[in-house]
C-alpha cells in the first residue's frame, strides 16, 4: 500500500488522479490535494502501509476510521468532520487502485461517514481584540514579544488573511501609502514551501487584497526599512512561519495578555474579521476581502442583537415612509 499511495496527490501526481479532476473542472485547489497527500502521509500509510492492497478490508478501514486519532500532542480523538475527511481520501486511493486493477470492489466505499457533531469554529471577541493588541506600543511588545510576531498577527486580525498568505507576503506585497497588501502566493503549510497560488485561485479569486489599520502599517514600516523587495516579512530565523510555531507562540502571547484562548487557533482572526465587517460593509466588498465566490455563513457570528442594532436604519427608513 505504502507504494502505492505515497505521493499520490503531490506534484508527481502518478496516476493523473489530480490532471482528471482538473480536466472534469471540479475545481479542487493546491491545498485541497496538499491536505489529502497530509492525511496519506499522517494516517493512512502509518497504519495500512505494510498491508497489501487487496488485504484491506471495510471491516478494518472501519474500526480504524473510527478510533482515529490526532498524530500530535497527547493525540486526543480526531473530530467527526476529520475522521471523514481521511475516509475520503481512502476512497480516493481505493478508487484508483480498483482502475487500475489492483481490487475489483472499493472497500472504504462500503464505509458509513460519521455524522458530524463538531463544535463550530468560535472567533476572537472584540474585548480579547483589544487586549491582544493594546495601542501602547511597549505593551504590544511585551505580549508579542518581537515586531515581526505583531506584524504577523496584526494582518491576521485586520485582514481575515489566511495564515499560509500572511505567511507568504513579501515586502513588495505591502504598499503602506494604500495601507493596504496585495498577494497571489501563500506557504504551503505541508511542505513549508511557497507557492504561486492561494486557497481560492482555482475555486474563487486568484489573489486577495486587505486595508491594514494605522497600528499595523507602524510596525511594519518599522520591519520593513531594511528589506529587499523580495524578502519575506515573517521568519523564524531562516524558515517561513510554520502553523504550529505560530500556534505556540500565539497561546504564549494570550497568556501574558489575559486572554483564554479555549481551543481557539490563529484562524479565529479570520472569523472576527467577517463577523466584525458582516452587515456594515456591502457583500460584494466583503466577499472580495474573503476571496469568496458565495457567503459562508460558518465565519458570520453576530448575535440576533448584534444584527438588529445594524438593522436600525431600515426602522427610519420606515418611519420616514409613514410619516
């Protein structure tokens, strides 16, 4: 199995598993076959990898699906949505073995998916904003410890940028007289490598756009004096940020700043940013900052209050009609 699947959704793409998708237009982006080839390298090899291709059976796929677990930290249980995610992709690969030959019956599609139950992603409030990111500049430092970690974080929450393009944006990228960044390129997060696309170039939009605020065009004016065009804003010492080190140094700055974070990641920025922006700025604004083509109301999380009191024109509206 190992063989087999090893880099069956890389670059290499030795099947033409990725080259047919993109014949039939269905749109997949790099990170979507970049996040198969994780959970084939991360779950599926570990596990199945010594077994020959047409040993595997439903039964087994089964009970392994669903007893999976995390492959970092104290590896607690995977959630629904990703146990699903990896059953996917072992149909995916079983797909491609039964076309060629390999199996005569796709086993992982004889695999039930799991009724998720996940608890939606939660941003960051307005109140943890605020600590976060105080306009005292010696108290920013202190909780970010380093520019170039408030630089980073202060995109992720003016922007709703991913972290994989915050992490790709070159000094030519920013143009502090516009306050504003301008990308088509992100990290791969898998390979920590930088390539010439974003989440939505294939799906959505090619390149994304953000307005900075005053408090963030300081401090990267300040990081920015020395660089080359070219040079990237955001490293650890000669590498590109990585998600876990950001993770982990994110937890170290909500500690000293006071604010539980309870499960919540570097991706809560994107989430307070349309919830912050949702119902004062047109859709087709904020779809354009997202790089969506559609509303995701996942990242929509304002309180029935908190719509009502933006609603408060349409009431003098009315009110100007019956007078």
């Amino acid at each position: 199995m190992s063989a087999f699947a090893k880099e069956i959704f890389t670059e290499k793409d030795p099947y033409g598993v990725i080259r047919r998708s993109e014949a039939r237009h269905q749109g997949y982006s790099e990170a979507y076959w970049d996040q198969h080839q994780g959970r084939v390298e991360n779950h599926i090899i570990p596990q199945f990898g010594s077994h020959l291709i047409d040993s595997i059976t439903d039964v087994a796929i089964e009970d392994w699906i669903l007893s999976l677990r995390s492959t970092k930290g104290k590896r607690p249980p995977l959630s629904d949505d990703s146990k699903n995610k990896v059953l996917i992709c072992f149909r995916m690969i079983m797909h491609e073995a039964k076309r060629q030959g390999h199996i005569e019956i796709n086993p992982a599609d004889n695999v039930r998916m799991i009724n998720a139950r996940n608890k939606p992603r939660r941003e960051i409030t307005k109140g943890e904003l605020a600590l976060l990111f105080p306009p005292d500049y010696d108290e920013l430092m202190r909780i970010w410890l380093s520019k170039m970690w408030a630089g980073y974080f202060l995109i992720l929450r003016d922007t709703g940028f991913r972290p994989g393009e915050v992490a790709g944006i070159q000094k030519r990228n920013y143009f502090p007289d516009l306050h504003g960044i301008y990308t088509e390129q992100s990290v791969s997060f898998r390979t920590r490598q930088i390539k010439d696309s974003i989440k939505t170039s294939k799906s959505g939009q090619k390149y994304k756009t953000g307005i900075l605020t005053d408090q963030t065009c300081r401090i990267l004016n300040d990081l920015s004096a020395d660089m080359s065009d070219n040079q990237f804003l955001f490293m650890v010492g000669s590498r590109l940020i990585s998600p876990d080190i950001a993770n982990k140094h994110l937890k170290g700055a909500a500690r000293r700043a006071h604010v539980d974070l309870d499960g919540r990641t570097q991706y809560s920025f994107r989430h307070a940013f349309e919830t912050t922006l949702a119902g004062r700025v047109e859709n087709k604004v904020l779809l354009e900052l997202m790089a969506h083509t559609t509303f995701h109301p996942e990242y929509d999380h304002r309180t029935p209050e908190h719509v009502l009191k933006q609603l408060q024109p349409v009431r003098e509206i009315l009110e100007d009609v019956r007078d």
